[in-house]
C-alpha cells in the first residue's frame, strides 16, 4: 500500500511539512491530506492535485501516517476527535510543543504506535534536523518514522524528557542562526557590500561553516584554528565579538527560552 499521510492543522509547520514531503517524493500528491479551517489558504496545495478538507476525520480515514500540527491548546480536542477511528495501521506523529508522549498517550487511550517529532522550517527544503520520541514502539515502525524524516533532512532518535531542548536548539534555532545572519549582513553593508550581495555572502558562509562541521564531525574551534592566523584579523573580530558577549549571549538566550518552555509546560 502506498504510505497516504495526513496533516491535521496546515499552518506554518504543516505546509513546510507537506512542501518537503512533495519535493522528496515521499508521498504522491493525491496520497496527501491536509486539513485546516479556512482551507482557501490552501488553495496552492489544491491546484496541484493534494487533498484539502476542513474534515479532520475524513483525513484520517484516508491515511495511515496522521501529521498533528495544531498549536498546543487545540491539540487535546482534535486528537479527541478522531480517536475513535483510529486502529492499529495508523501510526499519530505529534509536532505539537510541550504535550508530551505520555500526555498522548493517555488522550489517545488505545493500542496505537504514537511519535512526537520536532522539525523545523528547513523541513520544506528537506533540510530539517528532527528530533523522535516515541511511546513504546516496536522496530518497524520506528524505522517508517525515521525513514521519512530523514528523506527531509536528518533525524535522531531521543528520550521525550529532551523534546523541550530539541524545541529550543532545533525549532527556535532556526530563527537563532538566521539572526546571526542578519546581523553578519548588517555589518556586511557597513563595510561595503549592497543589501544582496551582502546577504547571499553572509549566508552561503554560514552554510559552508555548516557543512564543514557536518560532513567532518570535528569541533567546531578546530575549522576556527585553521581560519584564525597569529596577529590576523579573524582572531581580533572574534576577541572583539567575544568582549561583547557573543558566546554567552548566545548561550544565555538558548536558557532563556528553554527556562520559559519548561515554565510553560508545568
Ligand atoms: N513553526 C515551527 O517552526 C514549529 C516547529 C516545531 C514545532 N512546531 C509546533 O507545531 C504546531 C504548529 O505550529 P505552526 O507554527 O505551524 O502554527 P500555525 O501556523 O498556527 O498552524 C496551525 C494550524 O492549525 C489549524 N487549525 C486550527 N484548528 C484546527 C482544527 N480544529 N482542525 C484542523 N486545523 C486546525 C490553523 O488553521 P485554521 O485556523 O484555518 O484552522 C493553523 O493553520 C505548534 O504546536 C508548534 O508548537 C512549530
């Protein structure tokens, strides 16, 4: 049988979603559902032959992967809505911050294979780095889980005790690493460059550092070693950047949100 997937609540996450699935062919466009309210937002997803409806019911019905991608507070009466035809072919991933598996669990009450994912936005370029938890799941479908997600970029398996953190350095570490770039920009402009120029620099920079560490598996300081001559100029903008509070402002801003997700979690 052809994997039919499902999204229940195609916002900003669910259509990244539904954009990565499309582009790496893990699911034909008329094996995908994707469900909202107002579903004219998602008239782009029509025109190319994917399922809308406003009936989260309906979607599940017709799929065995269901993607929840509804803020936190809708989570409990939309999972409520549709558990009672699930069965055992339906595997439920939950993307939904702070509701825990055993939170799920217990909403869902029944015998079925339950994931939490944490992507990001990079998901709809398939350059997403996503965190898995699960509740008590045999090996196969782990692998379906896995498999998936890492067709959108890569994915690790970690305890849901961890799913907070993995929100903070994954999801809101999009928006961390784009303001470093933002700001490399600003200075880019300062010093010469146009607006573009200026962007597309800055950001295939951060891109290439990135790949560096992926690729390689070293340190980070190790690619800094080899940048940061004796007397150069790259170690007096670091030292300079450092003064400032770069390293710790950085750190100090992760604690911050993760301080405010576990407040907001109990
Ligand atoms: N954005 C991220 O980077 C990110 C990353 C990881 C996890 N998350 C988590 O993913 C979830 C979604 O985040 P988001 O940023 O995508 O929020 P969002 O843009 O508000 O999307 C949620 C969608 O749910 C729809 N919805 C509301 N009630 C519904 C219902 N009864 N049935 C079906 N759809 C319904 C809403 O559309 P209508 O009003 O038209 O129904 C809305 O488009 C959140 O829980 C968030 O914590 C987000």
């Amino acid at each position: 049988m052809n994997t039919k997937i499902a999204i229940i609540g195609t916002g900003n996450l669910g259509k990244s979603i539904a954009d990565g699935l499309l582009k790496s062919n893990s699911v034909n466009p008329e094996d995908l559902t994707l469900t909202r309210r107002n579903t004219s937002k998602l008239n782009d997803y029509k025109n190319r032959g994917i399922n809308i409806t406003n009936n989260n019911i309906d979607a599940v019905k017709q799929s065995n992967i269901i993607i929840v991608a509804v803020k936190p507070h809708k989570f409990e009466n939309v999972v409520k809505e549709f558990t009672p035809i699930l069965n055992q072919n339906h595997i439920v991933i939950s993307t939904v911050t702070g509701v825990n598996i055993k939170d799920i669990k217990e909403i869902i009450d029944a015998d079925i294979s339950i994931f939490r994912a944490m992507p990001n936005t990079a998901i709809s370029i398939q350059e997403s780095m996503t965190c898995i938890s699960s509740y008590k799941q045999n090996d196969d479908n782990i692998s379906i889980v896995k498999n998936m997600f890492n067709k959108l970029g890569k994915s690790v398996i970690i305890n849901d005790e961890l799913m907070g953190s993995a929100t903070i350095l994954a999801a809101s570490g999009i928006a961390f690493a784009l303001r470093y770039i933002r700001a490399s920009m600003q200075a880019g402009i300062e010093i010469g460059f146009e607006s573009e120029l200026a962007q597309l620099i800055a950001a295939q920079t951060v891109k290439g550092a990135s790949s560096l560490v992926i690729n390689s598996d070293f340190h980070p300081e190790r690619e800094v070693d080899r940048v940061t001559t004796p007397l150069g100029v790259t170690i007096t903008g670091l030292n300079k950047m450092e003064f400032n509070g770069f390293s710790s402002s950085v750190i100090q801003g992760v604690l911050s949100s993760y301080n405010k997700i576990s407040n907001v979690k109990k």
